[in-house]
C-alpha cells in the first residue's frame, strides 16, 4: 500500500527566491554549479524539485540526501515512484531499464539509507 500524498503549504514570503528544478536524475554537481551560477543562497532561497532526483546520473544517493536540506522541498516523480514499486514489490526489471541500477550497486547500509 502506497503511503498518503503529503501536502505543505510553502510561504513564499519566507524565501528570497524560490528555484524549481526538474530532472535532476543523480547529476548533483551539475545542480550545484547551476544554482552557484545563478546566485542561490541556501539560507535565503528555496529550492523545490518537481520529480525525478534520481535515476541515470552517477550521484543519484547524494541527491536523495539533498532532499533533507532545509532549503529543499521536492514532489515525487515517475522515478521516485518506480523506485518505490520497485522496493515494494521486489520487481525491479522496469526500475533497472530506467536508471535504477545505482542503487543495487550501493552497499548495504547506503541501501537502508536510501529506501
């Protein structure tokens, strides 16, 4: 059984800027130099990614780390959702077709980490 949607009522008055990203699929060190580039404060700016923070790049942990930043908000995408089918349900085939190799390659504890 799937966990209920959650929802948050963001304040945008709190924010100096408020960043939205998509398809950051494991490719943190790009994210990183793109918000350097475009002057992102983390203790002033938020950013909220809108699906698919892992999958395919080579840093697709670091990025489910990233979600646990107070400057991160993030929606579930299609890859997120498969991940969690995935987990679920011990089928993994359509996961892995997708980039969902990273996380059989991680050892056991980074696994844990990331379910």
């Amino acid at each position: 059984k799937q966990p209920a949607p959650v929802y948050q009522r963001i304040a945008g008055h709190q924010w100096r800027h408020i960043w939205l990203s998509g398809d950051i699929h494991g490719c943190l060190e790009q994210l990183r130099r793109k918000l350097w580039h475009c002057g992102f404060d983390p203790w002033r700016d938020l950013l909220i990614s809108v699906g698919d923070v892992i999958d395919r790049g080579p840093q697709s942990l670091r990025c489910l780390q990233l979600l646990e930043q107070h400057w991160v908000r993030a929606v579930r995408g299609n890859h997120e959702q498969m991940a969690m089918d995935a987990l679920a349900s011990q089928q993994m085939s359509l996961w892995l077709m997708n980039g969902g190799d990273w996380f059989i390659a991680l050892a056991d504890n980074q696994q844990k980490q990331a379910k």
